[in-house]
C-alpha cells in the first residue's frame, strides 16, 4: 500500500494520525501524478523518433541506397521511410494532445476519459509498429529473395536455384528471424510504455474509487 493509498484510506475513515485531505486534494494529487506519467510517454516517443532517425541517417549511406537500387527497392525505401515518419509524427502528436488535455483536465470523470484515451493511443502505437515492421520485414525478404534467384551467378556463369526443401527451409528460417525480433520490439515496448501503462492503469482505478 503506498502513501496515497493510506491517505485516501486515512481521508474515507477521518481516524488516525495523518493529515485529514479533502476529495479535492486527493485528485489533485492523482491529476498531478497522471499529468507526469503521460508527459513522460510525450517524451519518450519523442527521444524514440530521434533515435531511430539518427540510426537511419547513418545506415542509408552511397552503398546501402545502391544495393536498394539493385534489388529494385529504392523507391519503396523511400516511401516507406516517408510514411513511417508521418504516421510516427502522428502519435508523437496524439500523445502531445493527450498531455495537454490531462493537464487541463479539472474534474475525475474527464480525467479518467482521457487516461482511457492515453493508453489506447499507446496500445495503437504499438501495434503499428510491431505491423508495419513484419510487413515491411516480409516485402523486403521477398523481393531479396527473389534479385538472389535471378541474379545468384555460380562459377561456371550458370544459374543456381535452391530446391524446394532448401526454400522451404530458408523461408521458415526467415520466419522464425523475423518472430524473434518481433518478439524483441515487443518485449522493449512492453517495458518502456508498460511500466508508465500500469501506473497510469493504477490511477484510473483510484478515480474510479474515487467517485463511487
């Protein structure tokens, strides 16, 4: 039980030691505390673009855009990065609304609205990410696959071509890589918004105690 806990209890049951709060005082407290925590999601989604922009920049060098260029996606590198860009500006955005409208806020059942709004938008924001990923994944594997085929040149100047049960084997390699690395991204979200998610989570449950 932690200190608002015993405060709220403190204020329900008006015995003990500690300082009497009001029905006031206690959501402000809860307001303030739910303000952080959503602010804090602001933040991280903004350190997270950044980071990731700054790993592309680096990546995309002359060679990385030839061998793009080579297996004929270039121009869905660029599209893809394009979009990705605007739909990640987008919830940096929504999350940017959802801190102002918590801060705002000046009564529990509206706050306890827009702390559902907040963890939708996360829950939202990652789904798109760990969807786009596997897709983008599974189109750049394709047609990767498929320049290989085409172009793979042996010593003799004769065409290779893999069997059906090498690419039935590479293929489920490729899925369980790509599982794994789904599972990754997963499990970091989970981490990073999940602890904000659940103190958020807690915050609801005190307003709706709150109100009954």
């Amino acid at each position: 039980m932690d200190g608002l806990d015993l405060l709220k209890k403190d204020w329900k049951k008006r015995e003990g030691s500690l300082p009497h709060l009001s029905y006031d005082q206690i959501y402000q407290m809860l307001w303030k505390r739910s303000s952080s925590i959503v602010k804090w999601i602001f933040v991280i989604s903004i350190i997270e673009f950044l980071f990731w922009g700054v790993i592309n920049i680096f990546m995309a060098d002359h060679e990385y855009w030839e061998e793009m260029e080579q297996i004929h996606l270039k121009e869905f590198t660029v599209a893809t990065y394009v979009i990705n860009y605007a739909i990640t500006f987008f919830f940096i955005y929504c999350f940017y609304k959802n801190y102002r409208k918590i801060s705002a806020t000046d009564n529990a059942a509206e706050l306890m609205k827009n702390i559902l709004r907040t963890k939708k938008t996360v829950k939202y924001y990652i789904g798109y990410i760990l969807i786009s990923t596997a897709l983008v994944a599974l189109i750049y594997t394709y047609f990767m696959m498929d320049y290989h085929t085409s172009s793979t040149v042996v010593d003799d100047m004769e065409k290779y071509s893999f069997t059906p049960l090498q690419w039935l084997m590479f293929a489920g390699i490729m899925i369980g890589g790509l599982a794994v690395f789904l599972g990754l991204i997963w499990l970091f979200y989970r981490v990073v918004y999940g602890i904000l998610l659940r103190r958020l989570n807690r915050n609801y449950k005190e307003l709706k105690k709150l109100e009954i």
